[in-house]
C-alpha cells in the first residue's frame, strides 16, 4: 500500500500489515491509485499524471496539466481519466482519458465554463462526477451528473439552482 | 473535520485532495439542514459477507467519494446534494439501479451513505451514526439489514479495501488544518482495527484492480 506523509509530503509505500516501510520519492503525491499491476498518481510537484510499478520504481510522466490543474484521477479498463480545469483558457478545462498503452489523449466533456473540482467515480460502465465551486470555507456540490466511459449518454442528475 | 479551503488559498498539492474532509464537511451542514436520524432499516442484521471478498468498486473510487459501486448488473450511486438556496434533502441517499439502464432507480437508503463498497453481497459505505460520529456501514442490497461496523473520532478518508481488509486515514485535521491521520486497517470479517503507520499521512492508496 502506499501513502503520502503529512509531515514531510514524502511517498511512501509499504506492506499491508505496515512493515516494510520505504520511500519512493519525496514528491507530494495525490489520487495514488494501483490498477492492473501498475501505479497511477498526480504528482503535484510535476502537475501531472504518473505511472509506476507497483513498487513505486520506473516513475513515466504520462500527461502534465501544463497551465491547467489536474485535479484527480480515476483508473478503468484501458484508461485514465483525469479533470484539469484552466481558468485561462477554459475551453481546455474538462474531463479527458488517456489509453494507457499509446497515452492517446481524449476529451470526453470539454470546455467547463465553471470553476470545477469534479469527483470522478467509476461503476457500471459509467463515470459519477459531482462538481464544486469554491464557497465560503470551501467548496460545494453545484452539479451531479453521470457519463458513458467513452464520454456518451451524459444525464444530469442534479444542478444546484442558480 | 478538516479544513476544505479552495485550491486558490491552498499550497501546491495540499488540500487537492479531501473527499472525506468534504463529505464531513457536507455531512455537518447537512446536519444542520437537514437532521439525520441515522435510524437502522427494519430488516435482519446482515449475515457476513461471502467470499471471495472482492471489491466491486474500483480503487480510484476511494479519492473519489466513493460515488458508486457496480456488480455488473446494479449499479449502486449515491446522491449527495447541497443547495442552499433550495435544499433538496428528498434526494440525498443510496440508490440501486441496473447497471444496463433499464428501470428506475430505487432509493435504498434514505440518508447520506458515501465511499461505496460492494463486498460479498454486502453494501459497505460511510456516514454519520446517531453520535454524529463519522461510521462505517453496511446493509443488504436491497437496503435492509443496516449495521454499523465501526464509528471513528475522526473521519474516514480514502477508505478503501484490499484482500480482507478496510484500510483508512482516520482523519483528524481541524477546520483550519489539511488532512492529516494515521493509517488503519479492519478485518472484514470482525475485530478491532488495527493501527498499520507510525507516521500520519494525507493520502493514501491501497488495493489492486
């Protein structure tokens, strides 16, 4: 298992019983996710979505948010998929995947309008994604709404009134 | 309950990740809003799960809320709203649905369930028991049989599963402070958790898909 150390923002793995303790690098990590024999996290530090072994070794870069803000990750099937938000060019913000393999890159809801911060669940062949914008000590839900994997099918399930 | 500051006002990486930090967030208005009676469905207490105990929710879930949970042939979702100007507490539960898209949904469980787990025929998830104590539940699919497994004096965060056991941050962060907690683990099949870190963490990933 593996975790981020709140002192010193270092990563960390070990064994599920905690022994066995070592680090892996001494960047701050996000959204650590293992899925398929590999390792899938944001590295903050690099502003970017990462690949490992599960060991935590062989670290490849696989997409930056460059200007942009990955926001969080969820792992299924053949391919990753993240949010980044871009209050610069807010056609570049949205819901992207990336195939594993080829780190083809596609947008699957492009062009938020919104400050979001979206929750990316996965079942059933469909992504649940909630979307916040800041609040007063915070953020709060503004819209709740599902998709297809590919991106089809959107259904809004709920929307804060204006 | 942790500080849920908007990335704008935060450092780099932390607080960029706080699911739990805004489920208890949410969960204390909505305790304000809307009172939660955590009351137990009238159905039998759950027998345990049955192995193998293999996870229907992803591993990515546990960054992510824990929205949803799917064998295949229901998907399980929960509806987590806050409207201030309009509240819409009528919404807020556990649904069932089949995951081909057929049917209605049906609400299962009538109050705030986060951190989804589909275990052995068994629906795990978090809320808040009758204390106000961040718990963890679980109950039949179709919703009855509710039981709580375990309450915390922090907040569940990046609850997750692997191989027999829950793992979690048992978050202890102030509103003014970013997440921060030491790393448990509980046997599925019963017994006290157990503490696995010597060192607090922020986030955590356990499991394998």
């Amino acid at each position: 298992m593996f975790f981020r150390d709140a002192d010193q923002d270092h990563f960390f793995r070990m064994n599920p019983d905690g022994t066995g303790l070592m680090q892996i690098s001494d960047h701050p990590v996000d959204c650590i996710v293992p899925h398929g024999g590999m390792l899938y996290y944001i590295d903050r530090d690099e502003n970017a979505v990462m690949r490992a072994n599960l060991d935590g070794g062989n670290p490849v870069l696989m997409v930056r948010g460059d200007v942009a803000s990955i926001d969080r990750i969820n792992v299924a099937d053949d391919y990753v998929y993240f949010s980044r938000w871009n209050f610069k060019r807010l056609k570049d913000s949205g819901l992207y995947r990336m195939r594993k393999g080829t780190l083809a890159l596609e947008p699957l809801l492009a062009g938020w309008d919104d400050f979001n911060w979206p929750y990316l669940s996965i079942a059933g062949g469909k992504i649940y994604c909630v979307n916040l914008v800041p609040f007063v000590i915070g953020q709060i839900p503004v819209s709740y709404y599902r998709v297809n994997l590919n991106g089809t099918c959107f259904q809004l399930l709920w929307e804060a009134s204006s | 309950m942790g500080n849920i500051l908007p990335p704008s006002v935060q450092e780099s990486g932390k607080g960029l990740s706080a699911p739990t930090r805004l489920a208890a967030f949410l969960l204390s208005m909505l305790l304000l809003v809307f009172p939660v009676a955590c009351k137990k469905s009238s159905g039998s207490r759950p027998s345990p799960p049955a192995p193998p105990y293999r996870d229907m929710a992803g591993a990515g879930n546990a960054h992510n809320l824990g929205l949803a949970a799917s064998d295949g042939t229901w998907t399980y979702y929960a509806f987590m709203v806050f409207d201030i100007q309009q509240p819409q507490g009528d919404l807020m539960g556990i649904y069932r649905t089949r995951a081909d898209g057929t049917g209605s949904p049906v609400k299962i469980r009538a109050d705030l369930g986060l951190d989804l787990h589909l275990i052995g025929g068994k629906l795990y998830f978090t809320s808040v028991d009758a204390d106000n104590q961040s718990a963890l539940f679980l109950m039949n699919p179709d919703g009855t049989g509710e039981e709580k497994l375990l309450s915390l004096e922090g907040v569940f965060k990046d609850l997750t599963y692997c191989e027999g056991f829950f793992y979690y941050i048992e978050n202890m962060a102030d509103i003014d402070e970013f997440d921060h907690g030491l790393i448990y683990r509980l046997p599925i099949g019963g017994g006290p958790p157990e503490q696995i870190s010597a060192v607090e963490a922020y986030a955590m990933g356990a499991g394998q898909d």
